[in-house]
C-alpha cells in the first residue's frame, strides 16, 4: 500500500487504480467486492471505488492487521 499522506484518491478510483495503490491483482480487488469486504458502485459492466469507501477498507483492514 502507498504511503497513507500520498492520498492520489480520485472521487472514484478503477479496479486497476486501487489494485496499483495496494500493489495486488486486480482480482483480488473484485474478490472483496463479492465477499462484501470492499464496497463499490456499479455502472454498467464498470465497478467503481469511492475515495472514502477504499479510506474506510484501509481503514479497517489496518486494525485486523491484513494491510502493513
């Protein structure tokens, strides 16, 4: 994961901008969509991530110690 005071969060983020930002795969970003872990907006075939949303996963992931 990026350095948290290097915030370049847009209003709403890609798969590919949240997957390069925790430095993982794509698909490990729509597996947490489908478990319910990481909330994001559908439009059309597209997802996308709300700055706060991805904020708020990061969040909680940090307490549960899944990100470091």
């Amino acid at each position: 994961m990026q350095n948290s005071t290097l915030l370049l969060l847009k209003p709403f983020n890609t798969t590919k901008d949240i997957a390069q930002r925790w430095e993982c795969s794509n698909m490990h970003i729509y597996r947490l969509v489908e478990r319910g872990e990481l909330r994001a907006t559908r439009i059309g075939k597209l997802l996308r991530f709300s700055s706060e949303d991805v904020l708020a996963y990061e969040a909680r992931a940090t307490h549960d110690g899944e990100i470091s």
